[in-house]
C-alpha cells in the first residue's frame, strides 16, 4: 500500500498530463492521518498511474554560441579602454565595436583564426 500526501500529488500535477490528481483521488481512498490527507493506493495503482501520466519533459534547446577567438577575448578587454581614451578604431557611438576594416578589426579576426 501506498500513502501519498495530496499536496505532494496537487505539486507533481504541474508537470504531468492532465488528469493525473483525478486519476489518483478515482483509483484511491482518502484518509486523515494524523491531520493531514493521504491518498491511500495499492502499488500496483501507483504504478500504472505513473506510466500513464508520465512526465512531461520540454525540449530545451540551447543555442550555438561559438567560442570567443583570442581576438575576441582581447578585445572584450581592451574594447572598454578603447571607447574610453576614444581610440580611432571604434565606430564613437559609445559601444565597444570596432570600424569594419579597421586596423584593430582586422587584427582581431587574424588573432581569432589562430
């Protein structure tokens, strides 16, 4: 015999199937014990009712994020020093990125290919 606690049950129906509370208070007893509510099941209910309302899993996907070059971590450094003494490579509109074609962009990607 099984005793499972109906807050317990009322928690896990968030991330199962529908259905899942109803299904346990249909195939079980509630009884109080000491105060507090149990769904009381025989294990082979349990266990049926947990193969039928298995879990619901989300796909995560996780996007590609490519690893910074040396370049890259260089100028993630220097990028702020740059913007700050207002160095001739970075385009002034008061972000860290660098002029296309510039000397410092060109020796960013050179580094990053190493």
């Amino acid at each position: 015999m099984k005793f499972v606690h109906i807050g317990r049950l009322q928690n896990a129906a968030g991330s199962r199937r529908p259905g899942y509370l109803e299904a346990h208070m249909k195939r079980g007893q509630v009884v109080q014990i000491r105060g507090m509510s149990f769904v009381q099941l025989s294990d082979q209910d349990y266990a049926a009712i947990g193969e039928e309302f298995a879990l619901v899993k989300k796909a995560v996907s996780i996007p590609f994020v490519p690893k910074p070059g040396l370049g890259d971590a260089i100028h993630r450094v220097a990028g702020p020093i740059g913007r700050a003494i207002k160095w001739p490579c970075m385009k002034g509109d008061g972000t860290t990125d660098l002029i296309p074609g510039s000397p410092c962009d060109r020796a960013r990607k050179l580094l990053n290919k190493m």
